[in-house]
C-alpha cells in the first residue's frame, strides 16, 4: 500500500549507479512511493556495486508500454494482467535451479497469498511487498481522550468502547478502515477460522456469507451510522487522513508503518486486529498479501543467471533486515525472522513484531489460509461494491454478502 500524499506519484529515481559501455542492464520496473523507491534503490546501489558484469537499472513504469521489462515489481490488478493468458513470466524455482543458487531456505506459509506459488507450492515469483493488516492509533488523541494508547485492543468490543470515548472527546473520526474488503472479510475470516470459500467437487466458491462475516459487517454499519467509522473507498484517502490526524485509529496494511512513523509528526502505535472472543478457536492467524518480483520470459540466459544473483542478495539477512526497516515489509525467508523481532532493530519494526505475531499466532488450517479465488483483485472490487450498499443503508450485511457470494461464484479461478 502506498501513500500518494508522499510523493508516490513522483518522477522515478534515476539510477545512481553509472554504467560503462560494457555493462549490460536490467530493467526492474516497479510502482512504488517514493520512500519505497528509495529503499529499493539502496538495496540495487548495494547489488551493483559488487557487480562488474550486470547493473540493475530501476524504472518506475507500467509494463505494458513498450518492452517487458527484465524484473517486475507487481501487485493488485497489475499483477492480474501479467498473469492473464499465456505466461509472460520465468517460474523463479525453475531460474534459481538453472542458476544453481538454491531456494530452499525460502518456505511460503500456507497465510500467503497463493499468486506467487504453483500448484506444488514452489515460487513463481519473490513476495517482496507482503503486508498484513493491523491497528495503527494516533497516541496522543488516546491520551486526550484519556485511553491508554499502550493497552491492548483484544476484542472489538474493546475497540468499540476506545471509539466511544473518541467520539466523545470530540474526535470526529475515530476509526476508518484501508482496503475494507481485504481487513472486513478476507482477514477477519482467516481470524476466526472460519472458511471464506467453498469447495465443490474440484471447483472452489465463495463462502463468507457466513455467520461471522455478517455479524462483522452489520457492527461496522452500526458504528458508520454512528459516525464511530468513516470509510474512504479502496484508494489511499484512509491511510491520508489517519497520517494528518484527522483519524484517530486505522486498520491498515502492516507495511504503511514505515510513512506513517517517517513521514508524520505522528506518534503512532501498532496494535494487533481485535476478535470475537465468542467463537471459538479465535483469534486464530491473518493473511499475508502484497507485491510479487517477477522474472520476465524470453530474455538470455546471462541475464538470467545476473538476475539469480540479485535474488540471492537480495536474500541475505543484513539484505532483509534493511528492506524490512526501510520499506515496513515482512521477511521473505527464516533468515529475515530473527532481525525482525530483534530488539537490535529497534522501534522501526513495530509493525512487524505485530504482524508476525499476528500471522504465525497459530498454525494456519485449512479454514486460515489464503485463497487463489478471494485473494484477486476482481473479487475484492465486487465485495467492496456490495459492501458500499451497506454503508449507504441500501442492504443489510446479510443480503450484501450473500449478493457478492451469488455474483462472484461464476467467476473462474486461475
């Protein structure tokens, strides 16, 4: 998730690494913010400076215009139209064996998303954009209203009685919600463990219509009838007006830490999501989700094999450890684990302790994990569209839900 009110629609970075003739290219194009950007590029600055053959080259670009690039930064419905029709993509498993630089060190828990995985669980692509979704409060409107801003929110009735007193200290937005069907739904189900779909003899369908999915929905319309919640669609906005104060507490992707603690004058905390503490089982785990590294198809095999180096940096631990700090994204193997809960790292990985906490609170089921079909960008819009009529007070949580399921489950799955 990205900030455009930080600059996230900037020119690109030009590289700052020089090439000499003999110095070939690779092109990683990517559309990140710009204080995403600039960890990025440190992290290529690092790789091309101990690289004399190949330098990575960072553009900031749409992919479909003009060649493919080498490496492609993709997530949401840019990544759906990469992996739409044939494949334009290297499965990575299948470069990093041809490179003979191993993987084996990188184990996708099943609370990933399953984009970057085929149907053995092997990597198509390096998940280096994975968030999960989290409480960020404002501490200092807590300590006005008179909460402690370092008390935990464990149930959403503790988060409702927190907004409450909010609302009365003259908070005009107490709560509002990035990416709603993403943090309503999709996490709340996998929070619960509760299954969000169906299967059907060997075809998967919707299913959070269910019992604490409407029961979710129905209390977040009372609390937006109440004006304890304000929702500002699946863009940014949420995420702007949390940053400018405006809103006191935000359930938003674990990796936008990193502009809020950086890019305010904010003290912020990080909370872990609230939970039903009537349904059993829960608080179980959340999902992981966000921005995948693709090997672009049809390029030389020298290329490749630099490409394959550039991974395995990117891998080490001093590597991740300075990713995770700088771009607020979660490890991408066991070696990125323990300088993420280090206190070594210091404040910066807040964000992560809470979402690793959160997504490895318990073995992910069968009911936990993530899913192909709910996980695409297409099926998000339609629960955000149903989910509007409940804001708006056209349908109950009920008739919302059950009309997104009824829409969605002739839907193929890829």
């Amino acid at each position: 998730m990205h900030l455009p009110a930080y600059d996230a629609f900037a020119q690109p970075l030009a590289a700052r690494v020089g090439s000499a003739p003999a110095v070939q290219e690779i092109e990683l194009a990517h559309r990140f913010d710009l204080a995403r950007t600039e960890a990025l590029q440190a992290l290529v600055d690092r790789f091309n400076a101990s690289s004399k053959d190949y330098q990575i080259v960072l553009t900031r670009r749409d992919w479909q215009q003009g060649a493919v690039p080498h490496l492609l930064v993709l997530e949401g419905e840019d990544e759906d139209r990469f992996l739409t029709g044939k494949p334009r993509y290297r499965p990575l498993h299948e470069l990093m064996r041809s490179a003979g630089v191993p993987l084996k060190s990188v184990r996708p828990p099943l609370a990933m998303t399953r984009k970057p995985l085929d149907g053995q669980g092997r990597l198509l692509a390096l998940p280096v954009g994975l968030t999960t979704p989290v409480l960020f409060v404002n501490r200092e409107a807590f300590r006005r209203a008179g909460l402690d801003p370092a008390a935990p929110l464990n149930t959403w009735q503790d988060l409702q009685n927190a907004l409450g007193q909010l609302f009365d200290s003259g908070h005009a937005c107490p709560y509002t919600v990035s990416e709603p069907a993403r943090v309503m739904v999709e996490n709340l189900s996998a929070w619960h463990n509760v299954p969000i779909i169906a299967r059907h003899g060997r075809t998967d369908a919707p299913a959070f219509n269910g019992m604490v999915q409407i029961k979710h929905v129905a209390m977040m319309a009372s609390w937006y009838r109440a004006r304890y919640l304000h929702l500002f669609g699946r863009g940014w906005e949420a995420e702007r007006r949390f940053a400018s104060g405006e809103c006191a507490v935000i359930a938003a992707p674990s990796a936008s830490w990193a502009a809020f603690r950086r890019q305010t004058g904010l003290d912020v905390g990080v909370l872990r999501l609230p939970f039903y503490d009537d349904f059993p089982g829960a608080p179980q785990n959340t999902l992981a989700d966000g921005a995948s590294l693709w090997v672009a198809a049809g390029k030389k095999p020298a290329e490749y094999r630099a490409i394959a180096r550039f991974i395995d940096f990117w891998l080490k631990p001093e590597n991740q450890l300075a990713w995770q700090r700088d771009a607020g994204f979660l490890p991408l193997n066991a070696a990125g684990m323990p300088a993420s809960t280090s206190e070594l790292a210091g404040i910066d990985t807040d964000n992560l302790k809470v979402a690793l906490s959160q997504i490895n609170n318990k073995p992910a089921t069968q009911e936990s994990s993530a899913s192909v079909l709910v996980g695409r960008e297409g099926v998000r819009r339609i629960l955000d569209e149903e989910l509007d009529y409940v804001w708006a007070d056209v349908k109950p949580a009920k008739e919302a839900l059950d009309t997104a399921v009824a829409r969605l489950s002739a839907l193929p799955v890829r």
